[in-house]
C-alpha cells in the first residue's frame, strides 16, 4: 500500500445538538477520543452545555451509545477555552446550526488552532461546500469537505462526503477510509449541490407522497399504513417519519430546497404545506413535543386532518384490493396493476412512484455521480429495501419510462419537464449492469470504489442488475446449511433456513461441516449472508412431534443441539461466529460455544428461551454456570446472580459491546463497525489461531455449583417478586427450574460437577417444562402471532 498510514487518534465536534452530540457518541463508540465543543455558558460551569448534551445521550432511546461506560470518553468543552485542543485533532467536524453566517464566524474562529493535517469537515445536511469554503483561510481549503451524518448516526448506515473545488484527493480516500471501517459506513460521495444526495430524493419523495395524497383524497393514516413496510419502507412510513424527524426540521429542509433551487421544474412543490405551518407555529414539532402529525391522547392515536384543520381517530388501512396488488411479486405486473386501476389509492401509488422516478431520471445528471450513488444513498440514508432506480429497472425500464412519458404529455406528473433523452433510448435495459452503473453526466457506466478499504467487503451490498452469484465455492450443501471456501482454507457455513432458525437440517448440516473443516481446511465460520445471526431453534420443525407426544424424538433433538454445541467448542479447528443483527436462544448459545465471536456492533443478543416458557437447553445454562464458577472469587453464588437474571428475564444486549457487559459474548471477543467487513474479519481471527498452533481446549474435568442452598437462596427472592406481581406463577416456576440447573441441582454447595452434568439437568428442565400447558399456549401464541405471551 503506498498511501501514509492515516491515523485518527482524536476527534473534535464543534456543536452539541442533537447531531454533534450523537456524532461524538458513535465515535466513542468506536473508542476514538472525542471532544465535544459548544458555547461557554453564561453561568456556572463553562462547560455547562456540553456536559447537558453528554448526559442527555444516556436517556435516549434507541441508544447512540454502545454502551453506557463510553459517554465518559466524550470531552466537554466550550469555545473560548479549550480551542488549544483543536491541534491534537487529527479530524474536527463542525455541526452547529444551518446558518451560514455562524459557521462562518466558527471557521474564522477556529482555523488558526487547526493542526496542520487537520482534516476539516462540516456536517451540513444542504448547504454549499464550496460557499463554506470559501470562509476558510487557503491552507485549510484542501483539507476541507462536506461529512453528512444521517440521523441517528449510530443507526443510519450513510455517510455523504462532499468535496469542495480544492479538496484534496487522498484526503478525501483517508477520510472515506475511517468512516468506513472504523465508524461502519456506507459511504458515497455526492457533488455540491442542495441537500447532496440522499436529501434530495428523499425529502422530494415525501413532499411528492404529501401533495399526492392531497390530489387523491387520501388521508393520513391511510398514506402511511401504504407507504411504509408494504413498499420495502421503514415502518414509520411518510407522516410518522416528518414526525420523528421533527416537522420544524423537516420544513427547514425544505426551505433550503425552495432558497436554492430556482430554476428546479418542481420548485413550486418546495413549500411547506399550509397545515404544517400551523402546526410549526403552534409548538407541534412532531415525536419531540409529544404532539405533530400525530398525537397521542391517552391510549387512543389521533392523526390530523388537514381539510378540517383538526385531530380525527387515527388507525385507518390502505383498501385490501390495493394491498393484494402490493402483494403482487413480479414488478412489472405490479406496476401495470397499480396504473390500471380506478382505485384512487392504487393512482396515488403510481402517481408517487411516477413523480419519484421523473425526478430522478431528470436530475440524475447534475446530483449524483452515478445512479448505483443514488440507491445506496436511498437505502441507507432513508431505510428503503431497494433504491428508486432498482425499483424502476426491476419493473421493466422502457415500459415505465414510456408510462412517464405519457403521463408527461397528458399533464398528469407533478412538472412537466420532458424526460431526457438517455432515459427513452430504445435499447436502454436499465442504469445498473455487471460492469457498472450509469453517470448521466459523463453518459458512461462507472464501477465501483477501488479504494483498499473496500477489498475487506467480502461481500459488499449490491445494487440490481450487479453479478450476484453465491460466494465462493460450494464444499458441502443440505437443505440447511450451505458450507463454501473462498480459496483460504477456512470453510464458511451459512444457515438456508427462514431467520436462520436451527432445525434438524441446520444441525445436521453444521456437524458435517465441522467433520469437513477438521479433515481438510484450517478453520470453521459461521457467517450469515444476512441478518438476522439466528433466531434460535425452530420450533416449527418440533411442532410436528410434539402434536403427537413424541418426547422421545424432542429429548433426541435436544441433546443432539447440546452435542453440537459442545463440539463447536472442542472440535480440532478453531470456530468463529460472525455475528450481526439478532443471535437468539440456540443462536447465542452457538455463539458462546465457538472459540470466538466477531461480532457487528448491530448484534442484538439473547437467550430469550422464558418468553416461549422454556429455558436455554442447547447449553446456555451450562456456559452461564460453568463461567461463573471460574469467575468466582471464592463465592460461585454471588458471581452466578447476575447470569441467572440475564437467563430469567430473558435480558437483550442491545449492542455487541453490552453483549461482552452482560456476558454472553467474552471480553476478548472482537467487535466490528461494518458488517460488511464481518467475513473478512472472522476469517482472519479463525486463520490467526490456526496460525499459531491451534489445539481445541481441555475439557474442564469438573468445577463446583452452588447447589441447593443456592438454588433455595434465589428462589427467595424469586417469591417476593411473584408475590409483588412482577412476575406470574409459570414465570416462578421457569425461573426456579432455571436455578435449579444453573445451581447444579439437588446437591451440596461446593460439589464438583462436569458439564455433561449441568446439559443433563438443562435437557430435563426443558423437556419437563415443553409439557407443561402454559408453555405450549406460550409456544402456540408465539408460532401464530410472533409475540410473546406472559400467562
């Protein structure tokens, strides 16, 4: 690599609003330094500001930080003493207010303190880089760029970097670098004009939905209950998300569209509808004053209804013949249904559809550098499934294109500019091809980054239309699992099932890889093409025995999950699990097994077993008592309490991070920022082992249980819960059997066991409680619902 080695070894934020701050907090989360400026306060502690927005981080939901110990990395600082600091910043990111003139004031302010390698970032959401630019003094220019962080910052996989004229080349690379393995981005990298990207689009999709449903009557509930989860789109959908956005928010941006885009056809589209003006005026900010587009009056939602300029009953569903045409999987018969039909919600559908596709083929020149930009700034900045261009191609490009047209031509479309011209060439297929997408600009396809950063992505997202053929090559295959090589000796096993659930083809399938890798290769890894890790085991696939009390076939099932377990721990090759999104039950119990766990930042974990009644039987339990006598100082009591209630309340880690805290994932384990890099890691951690002499972990002969008068001592307080009503009668009575086995069962405190010990008692708690009643209506609840019961 000939690039110098670009080291962060601290950041500085300039604002601590509700961006800089959740900014400073996913960078603490990625254990960079991080100092968080703001304004001196006028009294008291000077550093009062930030210190309020540092605290502020700890109450909100869902969590910018991984963890709660990391807020104390965050520096508080104010302007007018710390700005010395600045010089041992290797990046600074200002996100104070959108005003111009203010962060023209801090440019002047803070350049002269700038390290001289100091990258210099803003984190505008819409104003021109290059205007910025020019408030900075010359030498900081070529280290200058636009870094747009999209809200929450920790969740939001999008980062916009925005290059001014003078920026300079391999900054830009070293900062597109960091944000890509270090903070987990996904990154693209936009041209100067309003809003960038993302914004762009996505804030005209919303303001096209807006004036469609006005057009077509429809109401709001109703916009939202078709826009979201039924178009691949977050559930908050069109409405909810101005809400959660924040309507003063959401207006500003479009102010910023209405002052800089003139000359856009669609300018008179760029204003905030009269209703939403009311509401600004009157305090209704959406999600952050309890009060917007919606408001909750109790139990019952309320949704506003601008014709009478007030709140009605809010709850009411899209027409179920518009949601059978939804349902409809073949994109070019979905599409033609939708236009065809005289249904007012199916033309609001394709009138949305239609406007966004318009603007985007009309735009696509002078906003993104290619089209593939445009769909990953879509997808990852605004939560769609599929970005607008996959979208289109998908349905058929010409046949859309030409519905476009016509709808152009009859005066139909929201402008009525013309489509350009490379959209209506006759042999056009689509934007996205094996060898790249299209640059309307330059009218050629251009291929993906070749930045070094990105040969970690062993499979990086795609967009339609890119080669997307398995990975690999395929060394074992059942009906559950498929096992494959990238060359490198490690085998890889991906699950075939829904969730990734662990059924009987799961377990087969994962034994005879291990015999596989142990015969022939360096390593084994369980990775998933995507998320979720697991959901745990598949009670579906029990449902067939368990109709008809075949017990016995269940106890077999059980003990061969414990087998596997246990072999994913001692097998002659080192194991990995890549973790990301939700590792469940079996899932997690899988995890806890392996040598190592690499973990996505993104992975939610759990032995959630009590919500369908049961407790962990696939060695959870074991793993939990086993850890806490070598843990314990003397006492295995007080160093099993903590592990118990995990198990009992069936705690989520909501973070890899709080997954090491809670202990089902090791403190040596590793976490990763950017599950695309997840492969790549865990193959390296399974090699290094390899590498340096592998051999499988002694068996642990025996270690002591804390025993009966454990047990007893944790069912104490077992009882005053349930006589506090904090806990129900069957929930008493997991809860004990879970003690019961955690503690080693019927024996004296001290006594040393074995593992196969603990699996047994674990096994028989299972199968006893798998014919309890209650459990199998919590079973039931959970197959048909998807929810948890608590009976």
């Amino acid at each position: 690599m000939s690039h110098t080695k670009f080291i962060v070894r601290k950041v500085a934020v300039l604002g601590a609003g509700v961006m800089g701050a959740q900014i400073a907090a996913h960078l603490v989360n990625a254990k960079v330094p991080t100092v968080l400026f703001d304004l001196p306060a006028k009294e008291g502690n000077k550093n009062a500001i930030a210190l309020k927005a540092i605290d502020g981080l700890k109450k909100l939901k869902p969590s910018p930080l991984a963890s709660q110990d990391v807020a104390q990395y965050i520096q508080p600082a104010n302007y007018d003493d710390h700005l010395s600091l600045l010089k041992e910043c290797d990046l600074v990111i200002e996100a104070i207010a959108e005003r111009m003139d203010w962060k023209a004031d801090l440019y002047h302010k803070v350049a002269p303190y700038l390290g001289e390698h100091t990258i210099f970032a803003t984190n505008t959401s819409g104003l021109s880089i290059n205007a910025l630019a020019e408030s900075c003094p010359e030498d900081v220019r070529a280290r200058f760029c636009g870094v747009h962080f999209f809200n929450p910052p920790r969740y939001m996989h999008l980062v916009e970097i925005i290059p001014c004229v003078g920026s300079d080349a391999a900054m830009l690379d070293n900062l597109e670098r960091f944000l890509v393995t270090t903070l987990g981005k996904g990154v693209v990298r936009a041209k100067d004009t309003p809003n960038f990207v993302a914004n762009r689009i996505g804030v005209f999709s919303m303001l096209a939905t807006i004036a469609n449903a006005e057009k077509f009557g429809i109401r709001f509930d109703v916009v939202d209950d078709l826009t979201g989860p039924r178009l691949g789109r977050p559930k908050s959908a069109t409405f909810r998300t101005a809400d959660v956005v924040g309507l003063d928010t959401f207006a500003h941006v479009v102010k910023t569209m209405q002052d800089t885009l003139p000359n856009d056809p669609w300018h008179p589209l760029f204003k905030s509808p009269e209703w939403l003006q009311k509401l600004i005026a009157a305090g209704a900010l959406g999600a952050k004053t309890k009060t917007g587009i919606y408001k909750k009056d109790g139990k019952k939602m309320f949704v506003l209804d601008p014709v009478k300029g007030d709140y009605v009953g809010s709850g009411e569903k899209g027409d179920d013949a518009v949601k059978d045409i939804l349902k409809i999987a073949d994109p070019a018969q979905k599409f033609r249904k939708l236009r065809e039909s005289s249904h007012p919600q199916a033309q609001f559908l394709w009138a949305c559809f239609r406007d966004v596709f318009h603007y985007i083929g009309f735009h696509l020149g002078d906003i993104a550098n290619c089209a593939r930009d445009v769909d990953f700034a879509i997808r990852w900045g605004f939560g769609w499934n599929v970005g607008p261009f996959e979208t289109w191609q998908a349905a058929g490009w010409q046949q859309v294109a030409q519905w476009i047209d016509e709808d152009i031509k009859a005066g139909k479309a929201l402008a009525s500019a013309a489509l350009p011209a490379w959209v209506l060439e006759t042999d056009r297929a689509g934007v996205h091809f094996a060898n790249g997408s299209y640059d309307a600009a330059a009218a050629r396809l251009v291929g993906r980054s070749t930045l070094d950063v990105y040969q970690r992505q062993l499979a990086p997202a795609k967009v339609l239309g890119e080669v997307s053929a398995p990975l690999g090559e395929t060394v074992f295959e059942n009906d559950g699992v498929r096992a494959f090589t990238t060359g490198d000796e490690i085998l890889v096993v991906s699950f075939k099932s829904k969730a990734h659930a662990i059924g009987p083809d799961v377990i087969e399938g994962l034994n005879q890889a291990i015999d596989i890798a142990e015969a022939r290769f360096k390593g084994l890894v369980i990775w998933q093409t995507e998320e979720p890790f697991s959901v745990g085991a598949d009670l579906q696939s029990m449902l067939p025995a368990f109709m008809m009390g075949d017990w016995d076939s269940i106890n077999t099932m059980v003990s061969r999950f414990q087998a596997t377990s246990m072999r994913l721990r001692y097998s002659q090759i080192p194991t990995v699990a890549a973790t990301q999104g939700y590792a469940f039950g079996g899932g997690c119990e899988f995890a806890m097994h392996c040598d190592r766990v690499v973990a996505a930042l993104e992975s939610y974990v759990g032995l959630v077993e009590v919500g369908v009644g049961l407790l962990p039987g696939g060695g959870g339990c074991k793993e939990f008592a086993l850890r806490a006598s070598q843990e314990a100082k003397g006492d295995v009591l007080a160093a099993l309490k903590d592990y118990f209630m995990a198990i009992a309340t069936a705690k989520v880690a909501t973070s890899a991070v709080e997954a090491q805290e809670i202990g089902y994932f090791r403190k040596g384990d590793i976490v990763v920022f950017n599950a695309y890099e997840l492969l790549y890691v865990a193959k390296q951690q399974a090699l290094a082992m390899a590498e340096s002499g592998y051999r499988p972990p002694l068996k642990v002969k025996s270690f002591p249980v804390a025993g009966r008068s454990g047990a007893a001592s944790i069912k104490g307080q077992l009882v005053n819960m349930l006589e506090g009503h904090f806990i129900s009668e069957h929930d008493f009575t997991i809860a004990s059997l879970i003690a019961d086995v955690m503690t080693g069962g019927d024996v004296e405190p001290g006594t040393e066991v074995d593992e196969q010990w603990i699996l047994d008692l674990e096994r028989k708690a299972f199968m006893q409680l798998l014919k309890n009643s209650k459990t199998q209506d919590r079973i039931a609840n959970m197959l048909t619902t998807g929810k948890p019961l608590r009976n």
